[in-house]
C-alpha cells in the first residue's frame, strides 16, 4: 500500500513539474503578455453592453484571483527548482576549485546568525582588500 501512495505520489509531483515548467515557459512569452492585454481590453469593451454592472466587474475579478492563485504554485515551483539547480551548480564548483573553502557548500542551509558571521567575514575581506588596492596604488603612482 504504501509503495503504490508513494508511486502515486511520484507521478503527480513529477506531472507538476513537467506542467509547471512547460506553463512558465509559454506564460513568459510576449504572446502571453498579448494575450491578456487582449482580454482586458475585449473585457472593457464589453462593458457598455453589460451597464458596467456587479457580475461584469466580477468576471474579470473572479478571472484574475483564479489565474493569480495557481500562477503562484507554478512560479514558485519553477523558482524552487531553478534555486536548486543554480546552488548544486555553485558547490560543484567550490568543490573543485583547489583552495576553495568547501564549507562555503550548501550555505542555504546554515542559520541566520550563521550566515551575518560569514557576511561580516566577507566584508571584512573586502575591506582589506580595498585597502591592499589601494596601498599598490599608491606605489605604482610614486614609481
């Protein structure tokens, strides 16, 4: 039973996915963008017709929180997985970069106070190296 749920489960987060990402690629299409443009004028147009009335102004609402409700689950689908992607990318290259810091790996999941600590070292390397510029500036000017 449990491996026919999880099975089950498989193929519908595998669906999503395929979905997800077919619909971000179609809906950040300039033809999209037409296309709902398209809409609210021929929505407008009809407005005259309709006396402007409650249920014509509840069309487009009701259209646009549906739309906007389940555009939310498909991009933030899309976001999580490019994230995904995008972070493995970045480990493997600190992984084998010879002098990397390998505990720069999966800093998305180290804490906050974790992650202000290594910021500050950042900054702090930063200013150093600001500094070290400069002080060669300089040198190189006086020559």
């Amino acid at each position: 039973m449990h491996e026919q749920e999880r099975d089950f489960l498989c193929v519908v987060r595998d669906a999503f996915r395929v979905f997800a990402r077919r619909s971000s690629i179609v809906v950040g299409t300039a033809w999209a963008f037409a296309f709902a443009i398209l809409v609210i004028v021929v929505w407008a147009a009809t407005g005259p017709k309709f006396h402007y009335s409650d249920t014509w102004q509840l069309v487009i609402n009701t259209g646009t929180t549906i739309v906007t409700f389940l555009m939310v689950f498909v991009i933030q689908n899309t976001q999580n997985r490019d994230a995904k992607a995008i972070q493995l990318k970045l480990d493997e290259l600190i992984r084998a970069l010879k002098g990397a810091r390998n505990k720069l790996v999966d800093l998305e999941d180290l804490s906050d106070e974790e992650l202000k600590k290594l910021e500050k070292e950042f900054q702090r390397l930063h200013k150093q190296s600001r500094e070290t510029d400069t002080q060669v500036a300089k040198t190189e000017s006086r020559r």
